[in-house]
C-alpha cells in the first residue's frame, strides 16, 4: 500500500468542523490509542503515571513492548497496521 503524504492546501476559503471538540487531548488520544489496540488484537493496555505525572501505556500484544507516551504509542501502532495491511 503506498502512504498518503501531506501536501498545502489550496488557497482560498476553507471551513472546520468543531465537533469532538468537547474530548480534552487525553481522551482523544486514549480513545484513538484503545481503536487502534484493538486492531492488532491487544484486549488490554496498561496506563501508568510516573513520578513527574506523565503517563505512559504498553500495549499488551506480541511484538509491543516498554511504556510509552500515547503519541508514540499511536506512531507504533499505526506503524504496525501499516506493515500488516
């Protein structure tokens, strides 16, 4: 499959949409985060907050190892899907 790129928009007039506007970032990145989990089977992903309150996640399927921060487990997630696709 080849990947889609990112290219500018055309000019001119455009419209945005507000709707999921009302998730904060952290259920916005949990709710992509636990799709994407299921996608490669994962029926569980751990949550833990460190010292500093950052909190990182480890998806609990084969070849996915080591906590994270949400974004780069999304970046590996995706990245697992696209191979497999």
């Amino acid at each position: 499959m080849k990947a889609a790129k990112i290219v500018s928009a055309p000019s001119g007039q455009f419209w945005t949409t507000t709707k999921n506007t009302s998730l904060s970032q952290r259920e916005t990145l949990e709710n992509t985060l636990v799709t994407l989990a299921a996608l490669v089977g994962a029926k569980v992903v751990y949550k833990q907050m460190d010292s500093r309150y950052g909190i990182f996640y480890e998806v609990q399927a084969p070849g996915f190892s080591g906590f994270q921060s949400a974004t780069n487990t999304i970046y590996e997630l995706s990245q697992h899907l696209a191979r497999v696709a």
